[in-house]
C-alpha cells in the first residue's frame, strides 16, 4: 500500500461521518481522488461521485458507504447534560464509559458518556441491562445556559476518533464500518487508471451517505448513474473470535481476504468474474452466502430500474458497531486491487445478463 493511500485511510478514519453528516469526509476524499479522476462531483444528496475512463463505454458503479453510525443531540438538561437519541444500530452497553465529540458548526466538543456509578446501583439495578435513556453526556457544562453555548440539539454524536495499530498490521477503532469499504472504492479507481491501459468502461467509484439509515445514498446515487454493473464494498462479520458460530455465520477470517458473497441478491457472473480474477491474479478471497436482500448498499443497487448486474465484496470485521472494530489492512489492499482489476477487464463484450445454464443435471 503506498504511504499515500495509507494516510487516506488514517485520515478518514479520524474524521467524522455521522449519517445524514458526511461533508467532512467527503471534503476529504474529494482531495485525495481528484487528481486521479475524469470528474468528481458531489450531487444533491451528499454522495460524492469520482468518474473515469471512456465515457461512451459501459457504466460500471462501485459503492462504498461513507457514513457511520452516530448520535444526536436530543436534549439538554438544567445541570448542563446532554442526552442523545442514536444514529443507525448501536448496542447501548458499547457506549458506557466512552469518550465521545460533539460535532458543532464550531469545532470539536470533547464529552464523556456514563451512567450511575455501581456503588451506587442497587441489586436490581445491576442486573439489568441498561438503556440509552439512561445514559448521558458530560462535556464539563456548569448548566443548561453554558451548555447551550456551546452545543446545540442536532448535533451529531461520535465516540472519539482514533484507532491502534494491533499485531500483523491489523487495525481497530470506530468507523471501520465503513471507511474501508469507503477507502476501497475509491483507491480501486486509483489504481484502475493507472494502470497502463486505458480503462474501456466508464467507472464511478461512489462514496454513498446515509447507509446507516436505509440504503439511502445507494439509491439516489444510481438514479444518476444508471450502471449496467454495480458491485457495493462493505464490512461483514468475521468469525474466527470466541462465540460466533461458524456453522450459522459463516467461515470468515481476518487477514484471509476479501469476502466474495454469492447468493440472489448477487449476479452470477460478476461474481465468478471476481472469483477467476483472485484466482488468476494470486489475490486470496473468502467466499460468503446470503440468501435474500442483503442489509448494504448491494440490496439497493440491484433493483435500481430495469435492474443491475450487482456484485458483493465485504471486509472482514470483528467487534462492528463498537469502539473497537477489528479490520486488516491486507484485506483492504486486496480488495483495492481486486477491484481495480475488475474495472480494466469490463468492456462492451461483456454480458452479465443471466442465462439459461447447464450448471445443473437435468432431471
């Protein structure tokens, strides 16, 4: 990975993209990709479009959301604390004890999130699962006016963001759901046109916004760019860590490749085109069932209009929707790169339209 494209990744991660609150990080990956795109536009909704290659070829759209999950400042008591309604799935006992930023028009307002001290619990109290209502943030207020100074209802809400760099050059922190599919998307178009020969599809790579939330960045971004082939790149869950069973969830590792998914929300063809490509290429992948409607942008892709020949390439994630998500950075690069190749080999002989096939006896 070039020290670049690193800092690309270092960078987003750090910078916050609540859904609904992505200009941060869309400002960011505008700098980043410009220089290596035809045109880089950010439509109506916020999702942030780099396009590139030969504009009367056949349009190929990559999808990575940009946007994170999040809260939002709902109220403001007398004392000067804050309570928040969520942004996206959180798991409220991840959020006990966390350091989190408010995000004002300002600038950055450092909090903390808690609860009742277990001194202070009574017995019922410490047997029960707490709730967000229950919960809420300390930015250091001496009450409400001073609060309200600083702070507004509507702000949005992330825990801090940083991440550390653990064994095998594996990284954890917030916002790997999905910074790297996001980071991905973008890097493959990169890649893609520098590659030596010219690309023969016209490739938009799409930081999508408001995933978190329904999907929505997906949708109206293929309203615009109308793809004959769409592949989404997002985290997925990996199971090589205590409690996740296999058998229900899948073989999946961290380090061990790109997720290739297969299943009806999933074009046949594109996905045995990113299977031959790994193959041929020495890229390791990981393959993945799904069985209906997947919960990412791929579910959105694929009815857009007449339909799109879709494809599903996820990172594997451990700990998603926690301060601490797990991700490898080979597995980034990989997918990159995969993807890079699967935009220099599309072009006007493809047909990834289903057909009648021979797969299966006859009875």
């Amino acid at each position: 990975m070039e020290a670049s494209a690193r800092r690309y990744f270092d960078d987003a991660i750090a910078t916050p993209s609540p859904s609904g609150f992505e200009e941060r990080i869309q400002k960011l990956t505008n700098d980043y990709i410009s220089p290596s795109a035809d045109e880089v536009r950010i439509d109506l909704h916020g999702n942030l479009i780099a396009s590139a290659g030969n504009i009367d070829g056949p349009r190929l759209m990559y999808a990575g959301h940009c946007d994170q999950i999040g809260m939002l400042v709902s109220f403001i008591d007398d004392l000067g604390f804050l309570y928040a309604q969520t942004i996206g799935g959180w798991d409220p006992q991840q959020l006990i004890g966390q350091a989190m930023t408010v995000w004002t028009d300002a600038g950055a307002v450092p909090a903390v999130i808690s609860r009742k001290p277990i001194h202070l619990l009574n017995a019922k109290e410490r047997l029960k699962v707490v709730e967000l209502n229950e919960l809420w943030l300390d930015i250091g207020a001496k009450d409400k006016t001073e609060a309200q100074s600083v702070v507004r209802v509507g702000d949005p809400i992330t825990l801090e963001l940083s991440h550390r760099t653990l064994l095998h050059d594996r990284v954890s922190g917030p916002g790997m759901d999905n910074k790297t599919g996001m980071w991905t998307v973008i890097e493959a178009l990169r890649r893609a046109t520098g590659k030596s020969k010219p690309l023969a599809c016209h490739l938009h790579s799409v930081a999508t916004v408001q995933e978190e939330i329904g999907l929505r960045g997906a949708k109206t971004a293929a309203g615009s760019i109308n793809p004959a082939v769409a592949i989404a790149v997002d985290v997925t869950h990996a199971s090589d860590c205590p409690t996740i069973e296999k058998q229900k969830f899948g073989d999946i590792s961290i380090g061990a490749g790109p997720v290739i998914f297969r299943g009806p929300n999933i074009n046949r063809k594109v996905a045995a085109r990113l299977i031959q490509l790994c193959e041929t290429n020495s890229i390791p992948y990981q393959l993945a069932a799904v069985g209906k409607a997947t919960a990412n942008d791929a579910n959105a892709l694929q009815i857009h209009g007449g339909g799109v020949a879709t494809g599903l390439v996820a990172i594997p994630n451990r700990y998603m929707h926690s301060a601490v998500e797990v991700v490898s950075m080979d597995d980034i690069d990989h997918a990159a790169e995969l993807l890079a190749l699967f935009a220099a080999s599309f072009s006007t002989d493809d047909d990834f339209t289903p057909s009648v096939s021979t797969d299966f006896p006859r009875t």
